[in-house]
C-alpha cells in the first residue's frame, strides 16, 4: 500500500492519528477523563479510516465499461477473419494469458503452449482477452483452488457476478457463475471467447493451471451461466 | 458519504455516552466497533488494503468480551 502525502484523505488520516493517539494517551492516564479518551479513540480510528479509503476510486461501471470495450477490437478481428470455432486459452507468456482461435480443424492443441506467438497465422488467430488483464492485475497466488481463484476474481475484485461454483470432473471443468453484471453483445467474440465472465474463467484456468483451456461453450437459464472448458493435459515433450 | 456518516456517527456517540455519564472506556469502544462494522457494510467503501480497522475493533471486542466472561465466571 503506497501513500500520497499531497493526498487530502492521507494527510487527514494521518493528522487525526497523530494528533488522537497521544491526545487519548494523555487524557486517559494524566487527566483521567474517559471523554476526552474516547474523543482522542475516535480520531485514531476515523484517521485510519481516512487512510484506507482511496479520494478518488474508479467506478466499477468505468472498469467494467473498459473489459467489455476490449471486446471491440476482438470482434473486429474475428469478423475480417471470419473466425467462428471456440478458442483455447493459453498458459501466460509475460504474465499475459492469451487465446488461440483455430480457422482449421485437427490442430495439436499439446503444442500450442509452446510454439512461437504470432497473432495471425495460417491455422489460427492469437488474441489477448479481456480476462488476461484482469488476471494479471488482480494477482492470484499459485497454490489457490480453480474455485477460490475464480470467486475472488470476479466476485470481490472485479464484482462481475454473486457467485461462482466450480466443478471438477476429469479434465473437464463446468463453472456455474450466478446472476453475472458483465456481458458483452458481440456475436463471434461470445461464440468464440465466451462472454466477459467466460473469457475471465478461461484466463483464470490457463494461468493457475499453465495448461491449455478448451473453451467448450456456455448456457443461460434464469441469472445462471454455466460454462465448459476442458483442460488439456499436456505431456512433457 | 461513508466518511461523513462515520464521523459523525462517531462523534455523536461520543457526546450522547458523555452525556449519559459513561465512564467505561469499554463502552465506547464497543460502539465505535458497531459503528464501523454496520457503515462499512452499508457502503461497502472501497480500499486501499485489508480492512485493518475492522480487525483491530475484532480484536479489541474479542478482549473486552473475554474479559466480561472471565469476570462473570470469576
């Protein structure tokens, strides 16, 4: 946590703890007035507050107006190329998740992790979804569950959604997002990357895992999303 | 919004305990706790960390209760 000093919030939370500690301290033993220690409590306590709670956050409709906008760019793509196949999400190069979209069938999907990036080839498109950034800033540990990464990804960092459950089966993995706030209204991106909470799910899998995430599909039904991906379990080469 | 409910709920807790004539540190304390506790979930403020705050008054609220049991048990 870094602190601004130039920062109105961070220069009265400081002023208010400076001054109520000892102020409380004083009160309490020398003059022996529970008032004045109890005032002197209070504005240690409302300091701290202060100093906790950012002067200018950035609403959350504005963070996730720019994931969905990061959808623009990608349906252009996936519309010049006319790609319609499901994507593979990819383990990160660069902390950056990123997702192969096949033009041809019967591609190796164990060798995609390893072969050389480039956005446009004769087999595929390579594009950086919006859950790749997320993923990078909000900063999952490595040893977390498929459940608890996802949760806290788009529950408490990103509030895209109420809930998340993840289960497990074999390779396959179905996510059941509960009553999402994201969505995106783009046609192929949505076919291919899934919708914003799909490609957030994907990125979270490929990156905890370092494996790569088929994209299988998803369903709508009542505030519920479920969607499927199979992880890819690759063997050393 | 959430700052200046906090305040002033604050401060008016201590004038109405001081009117009352409470001389319990505890007393406070444990007001201050629920203050803190019910604006935060009211506004659900965001931060720049861990709510530390809230972990020092779970703490505190833990003790003073402690220490009641131990006086009624006593």
């Amino acid at each position: 946590m870094r602190l601004d000093l130039s920062d109105r919030y961070v220069a009265l939370g400081l002023g208010l703890m400076v001054f109520g500690a000892p102020f409380g301290v004083f009160s309490y033993y020398v003059l022996g007035n529970v008032t004045l220690a109890a005032m002197g409590m209070a504005c240690v306590i409302l300091g701290s507050v202060f100093l906790l709670t950012p002067a200018s956050p950035v609403p959350l409709d504005v963070v996730r107006s720019m994931v969905e906008g990061a959808n623009v760019n990608i349906e252009a793509l996936l519309e010049e190329f006319d790609v319609v196949n499901r994507g593979v999400y990819l383990p990160p190069r660069d902390g950056r998740v990123f997702c192969f979209i096949p033009v041809v069938d019967g591609f190796d999907v164990g060798r995609l992790a390893s072969r050389p990036l480039r956005l446009v080839s004769g087999d595929g498109l390579t594009v950086f979804p919006p859950g790749s950034e997320v993923v990078r800033l909000a900063g999952i540990g490595d040893e977390v569950g498929l459940e608890d990464a996802l949760s806290y990804v788009l529950v408490d960092y990103l509030e895209a959604a109420e809930g998340v459950k993840v289960v497990e089966s074999g390779s396959n993995v179905v996510v059941q997002v509960v009553r999402p706030v994201v969505d995106s209204s783009f046609v192929r991106v949505q076919g291919c990357l899934g919708s914003t909470v799909a490609s957030v799910a994907g990125s979270v899998f490929a990156s905890l895992r370092s494996v790569p995430v088929c994209f299988l599909g998803e369903e709508s039904v009542d505030g519920l999303v479920n969607l499927r991906f199979r992880l890819e379990r690759v063997g050393q080469e | 919004m959430y700052l200046s409910v906090q305040a002033l709920a604050t401060l008016g807790t201590v004038v109405a305990l001081s009117a009352l004539g409470e001389s319990r540190l505890e007393v406070f304390f444990s007001l201050f706790t629920v203050i803190h506790f019910a604006s935060s979930a009211l506004f659900r403020p965001r931060r720049r960390w861990f709510d530390i705050t809230g972990g020092v008054f779970f703490m505190g609220f833990c003790y003073i209760v402690l220490m009641k049991v131990i006086d009624i048990i006593g």
